[in-house]
C-alpha cells in the first residue's frame, strides 16, 4: 500500500466559515490552517478542541483572521503546542492582523478570549520557510518533507505540498492564477499528478470580468461619489487585499491627477505599511524589476496617508474623502463606527470588495435589495469617574490586600518544609524571624532602630580557626587565554528579539504605532457602555469583487490540467460544493470526496511503494549526470533481498542490451525562443509553432497529461530540409536535454 492519508474537516466545509482541516499521513496530525471569524464564537471550535492536543505539526497558508485567527487560543485555551510553520509575511502580517483584532475588540468590549501576550507567545513558535524551501521532519515524522509554493491570494499566500515515499499530498485553497499588481500568479498550474489535493469549492459558482475593465469601473465609481461631495468607506481586511487596493487607488490618484485625500486606517497601519516595502521579494516580478531599474519602493505611498486612530480621522479637513478602514466584516473596528456616521447621507458610498463573513452586518448590508434600516450597536470605552473610581480602587487594594497575604502565607509554608521537623537543624543561612525571645532592650529604645540577628544551628566546624559562613568555590575552567567561556550564553536569540519587538508592537524599527500603544500602556480604569440605534441606509452600497481568488472557470481548468489521483473539496457553500463535485467526477478524476465536520475519510493512494537499499556494486558502476539541483543516472538492476530480508537493487547478472537514448527535460518553447536569439537565430511564433531562419520549424505535438491517469506522450517536431540550419537548429535543441 502506498502512505496512509486521512483528512478530517474541523471547520469550513458546506459553508464558509473558517478553515482549519486534520490532515494525517502515516501517523503524523497536520493541523492545516487554524482559523476563526469575526464574532468569535468558541463554539466553532469544538472539534479542534478535541484533537488539538494530538496535533504535531500546524501550516499556516494566509495571514488573515479566516486561517489563522484561532492560533492563539488554541494554543492558550485547547492545548495546542505543536511547531507552527508559514512564510515570512504570514508570520508577520498574521501577527498584526491578530494585534488589529484585539485593539479593535477591547475598545468596544471586555474581550478575554486572548491577550496580546497569548499572541505573541502562539507566534514565538512560528518557523518560517521561504517558497519552495524543503523542511524535513525527524522522530515521529521521519520521511515526511513539506514545502510553501505560491498561491497568489494575499502576500506571503501558500499552498502546501506535503511529500512522503514520493507521494504528494497537495493543500490548495484560495489560489489566484492572475497575475495582479503586488502578487504572481499560482504555481498550483505546475503540479501535475499528485496523489492527493486538497482544495476549496468557494468560488466555484463566480466568473469574473477582465481586470482592466474591473479597475477602472472601479477608479471611475470613486470619483463620480467624491465629484458629488461625498465620502467613500472600503470597509477592508488588515493586511490582506488592502495592499492590492491601496496600489489600484496610488495608479489611479496619478493618472486622473485627483487631489482627494485618502486615508488608511487600522490599529496597524504604519507597521503594516513598514513590514511590505521589506517584501518586494515576496511580491510580482514587475515590482522587483521595477525595484531593480528605479531602487523606488512601490509602498512608498504619495496619495494615501495612515491613520491610527479615529480622532485623526475626525480632525482631518473636512471635504469629500476615501477611507480604508478595518475591519471587512464592519463587526467592529473603525469601519464599524464610520459607516454608523456615514450611512445617513445619500452623497456617500460603502463600497465592498468582498463578500462579507456569513452573519455579519457587511453580509447583511450585501443582500439583494439591500436593508433600508439596520439595528447596531455602538460601544465606546470611557475612564471611569465618581463613585465608579472610587468602588474601582477600594476593589483594587482589597484583591492587593488579599495577594499580598497570600504570597506571605505560601512563604511561610515554604520556609516551614524547607526547616522540616526539626528546627535544631535548620538551614544555618536562613534567619529565625520568629523567634520571639527578643528583649524589647536588643530592639532599641525606639523599637526598630537596631536588631540582635539570631543564626539557629550555625555550628562552626572544628577544624576552622574561627567562625565563618559557608564559602563555595567557584570551579571555571582556564586556559592560556583566561576563562573558558561558553559563547552561547551570549548570544541573543532570534526569537527573543523577534519577542522584544513584539511587544514594542511588531513594528520594523521596534516601536508600536501610536494609537496601539496608547491603547495598551493607558492602565486608566475605564467601563464599556453601549447603546442599540437604528441606523437608516441612505447611502449608496456597491460590491465589486476584489477577492483575488481564481473564478469557477479557471477553477475547473486547473483542476483538469493538475488531474489529481484523489480529490478533497472543503470550503465553500453546499451549493458551489456540490456543483464543483460533480463537474470533477466528469472531467477531473473519478474520487472526489466533500466530507462533513469531523468525518474522517481515508484517501490512501493506490500506488505500491517500496524502500530499496542501493548496493556499494551497483553504484561503483553507474555514471551520474547533473540535472539543475539533482544528478540523474540510467540503472540496470535486479532486486533481491539482504541478510536484514531489506531489499536490495545489485547488478544484472546477465548481460544487458543497450537502451535507447532518453532524452530528460521538460522544453517550454518560449524559453528556447530566448535562447535562439541569443545565439544570432532569427525567430518567431507562427501558428503554435516556433519558426527558426527561413525553413525549419518546431513544435509539440501531443498532450503532457491525459485524464483517467497515464502520462500522455509529448514530442517535438522538427521539420525541414536537410541544410546547415536544420542541423544547428537541431544541436541547439539537442542542448536543452540531457542524454542518458
């Protein structure tokens, strides 16, 4: 049999709420994804309560609250304490966009369910890989290999690939195969035939309008509300797609040459912003190459000015403006509180650029027609005053009080089970404050000025020449050059640096922005108060798809050209689901499962695999040759098993016909393309094929996949008439493989 995988649901499938998903394979618990929404509601976590303590390794594939927002109470609360693996921005921005939703909730609640420290303590433990870097387990997942491709969704977005024995288990959900402004495309495109993937049904149902035509409908919407005096709210994630956002409203800003302020706020704005322009690696090739030629940073932002808190907001020029404000759900946060000022006026816009999380008021403000009044509640913290502070401080000292008697009370245990039974044979260095013999003369006339100091049971030994208190040695090692140090000892841990500038708030230079540090250094006792209104929707509501996720069509197409051996739909609502199955039993692979929560299906490949040992005689004879990062060899073997009954690969005993020559690569003609006008060749595409000088011609012929499993054979057609060309031509291609 081949390796032993089971995959179990513990949130997200039939539905949209958030995901999080077991994936065993031989044995090892995955906890792919660990997220939460916007209310959250504990409940939702029920079956991770379950499993949690059993998880031994989590992968993190985006840094918004859907996919990793459970991460810190799952590990304060559930007992999760398994290793974290993500990218580098997933770490960081999921770090802020926990931070943003924290301050956003402790200023409209008395949010307990996690603490900025639970924060950065669930993200201490977080190891970062780069895209296609190799992390290879030992002990319990000895053979297990894991590696973060592109997934084209948010900055830092993945899709993991989990290989053992040669069998791959792939975990793709929220792709994007476009190529946008910040982000490269999907790489999803290149795996082809794995054993298991495991994949999202949420977009299966949506097709979307081309993006040219999207931005400036878009670009075109904005001016018309703020050319009509009115304000425009973009209600947004953190640090998700507002960073595609914020590059669309810079590039249209410039070309329309528009003077509107536009404002973006959140808790974490500057930091958010700090941490990007560090990325440009992570983010689309014509920003690096841009970065290259002009060494201008894209994020170095000329129209859009951050904003930390709302008074900055309240005191900016009055006039028509845009605002990006968190949170995307309008739950909470800033976005919350201006749509409750803004919604009354029929000159504004809401402007949504993602559906809403299921029973939000963002989802409720999407339906078709839309409410014409809604119920919010509206919550501020104010500092308390009055009889309030002064019940507030008695409390205080009162819980002080009852501390201090506690903590003298467990000393006084302590200092009892650390004399034992006997009091004669006490600790000689530890003073008896309770001896009550003093006189009150030894105390001084003023009862405290001098104190006799009573050593019970110091015995002097009998060999000192007078009395003296123990005396330890200290035992370092020397050398020629002075003590023996050990270097360690000095050196600063990566982690504990990345804990200091945690809590100075994640920001780059280690400072926090001000409004979030205001927040948690202002120790002022304060109450929530809240009061319910009726907010009447006169404003414009629009929803434009900014989601940065592949279309059902791309969907499909991917899915048929990937072709897996086994596929898993988790994510998305039971109609889209449902639809999605049933088109890929048709086209796509005849095992396609869509499990409930907390059911658990077995897709153990089909495959047969074997571990051989490779014998010293075998290998003495065999000729490697270099392929990129491997080295590639044709073997002739027999098998047959070792002394240990292990089997083994040894030389044929017989004698061996030639084989055919294999040519190993994988050509893509565009890239040979370059290669020929490198060396002096006139080319070019001319009907799929690939014309070269005046008479030869190139091109593939057949199908690299077919469905239903085997490898399609694909060969490469050189035509045309035996000359000096044809054989250069023919030489250069001969280059591009390697010949065993």
């Amino acid at each position: 049999m081949g390796t032993s995988v089971q995959v179990t649901p513990l949130c997200g499938v039939y539905n949209e709420n958030p995901l999080s998903y077991l994936v065993s394979i031989d044995g090892f618990n995955f906890l792919v994804d660990c997220g939460w929404n916007d209310h959250f509601d504990p409940s939702l976590l029920h079956p991770l309560s379950k499993v949690a303590p059993t998880i031994d390794a989590v992968l993190l594939s985006h840094p918004d609250t859907l996919h990793l927002g459970a991460l810190p109470y799952a590990m304060k609360q559930l007992g999760l304490a398994a290793p974290v693996f993500s990218t580098e921005p997933v770490y960081r921005l999921g770090l802020l966009t926990m931070y943003d939703q924290f301050l956003s909730r402790k200023q409209v609640s008395e949010f307990d369910l996690f603490t900025l420290d639970d924060i950065d303590s669930a993200f201490q433990s977080v190891t970062k890989l780069t895209y296609s870097q190799n992390h290879h387990f030992s002990g319990k997942g000895e053979g297990i290999v894991i590696a973060p491709h592109v997934a084209g969704h948010l900055l830092g977005g993945t899709i993991w690939k989990i290989t053992k024995d040669g069998e791959d288990v792939i975990y793709a959900v929220d792709f994007n195969h476009r190529r946008e402004r910040h982000l490269n495309g999907t790489v999803l495109g290149s795996f082809v035939r794995p054993a298991v993937l495991i994949t999202d049904a949420y977009n299966a149902l949506n097709n979307q309008p081309y993006r040219r035509q999207k931005d400036k409908e878009f670009g075109d919407i904005l001016k018309k509300t703020l050319r009509a005096g009115g304000n425009v709210l973009l209600p947004i994630d953190t640090t998700g797609r507002v960073l595609e956002l914020i590059l669309i409203l810079e590039s249209y800003w410039a070309d329309e040459n528009l003077t509107y302020p536009i404002y973006f706020l959140t808790y974490v704005a500057s930091s958010t912003i700090d941490y990007v322009k560090s990325f440009l690696e992570w983010m689309s090739d014509s920003i690096a190459k841009s970065f290259e030629q002009t060494r201008e940073n894209i994020f170095l932002l000329k129209y859009i000015t951050l904003l930390i808190n709302k008074a900055e907001l309240d005191n900016a020029p009055d006039g028509p403006k845009v605002v990006l404000a968190s949170m995307a759900s309008l739950e909470t946060g800033f976005s919350h509180d201006i749509f409750v000022e803004w919604a009354s006026d029929v000159k504004n816009l809401v402007l949504f650029t993602e559906r809403g999380q299921y029973a939000t008021l963002a989802r409720m403000l999407q339906a078709d027609p839309p409410p014409k009044a809604v119920k919010v509640t509206v919550s501020k913290r104010v500092p308390l005053v009055g009889d309030e502070l002064i019940a507030y401080e008695e409390e205080q000292n009162r819980i002080k009080k009852e501390e201090a008697l506690k903590a003298s009370l467990m000393k006084e245990e302590e200092l009892k089970a650390s004399q034992g039974p006997d009091n004669n044979v006490s600790d000689p260095m530890v003073v008896d404050a309770s001896n009550d013999h003093l006189s009150a003369e030894a105390a001084g006339p003023r009862g405290g000025g001098y104190r006799d100091i009573l050593i019970d049971g110091f015995v002097p030994p009998s060999t000192s020449i007078a009395p003296m208190f123990p005396c330890y040695e200290n035992t370092s090692e020397w050398d020629d050059f002075g003590e023996v140090i050990n270097p360690d000892d000095y050196v600063i841990k990566d982690e504990d640096m990345d804990q200091g500038a945690m809590h100075a708030g994640g920001d780059i230079n280690g400072k926090l922005d001000e409004g979030a540090a205001s927040l948690i250094l202002d120790t002022k006792p304060s109450k929530v108060i809240s009061d319910e209104r009726t907010v009447q929707v006169r404003c414009s509501l629009v929803y434009m798809d900014f989601e940065g996720r592949s279309d059902g069509r791309s969907i499909k197409n991917i899915l048929s050209h990937v072709a897996p051996l086994k596929l898993v739909l988790v994510h998305g609502s039971a109609e889209a689901t449902e639809h999605l199955k049933q088109h890929c039993l048709k086209h796509v692979c005849p095992h396609v499962y869509a499990p409930q929560i907390e059911e658990t299906i077995d897709v153990t490949s089909d495959l047969c695999a074997y571990k051989v040992q490779l014998s010293e005689k075998l290998m003495s004879n065999v000729l490697f040759k270099k392929l990129g990062e491997y080295e590639i060899a044709w073997v002739d073997a027999e098998v047959e098993k070792t002394e240990n009954e292990m089997l083994a690969l040894v030389p044929v005993s017989s004698q061996v016909p030639p084989h055919k020559s294999v040519l190993v690569g994988d050509l893509k003609l565009a890239d040979f393309k370059q290669f020929l006008s490198s060396k002096g060749v006139q080319v070019e595409f001319s009907g799929g094929a690939l014309r070269c000088g005046e008479y030869v011609t190139l091109r593939k012929v057949g199908d690299t996949t077919q469905k239903g499993g085997s490898s399609g054979t694909q060969q490469i057609v050189i035509e045309g008439p035996l000359c000096e060309d044809y054989y250069k031509i023919r030489e250069y291609l001969y280059s591009q493989f390697y010949l065993l």
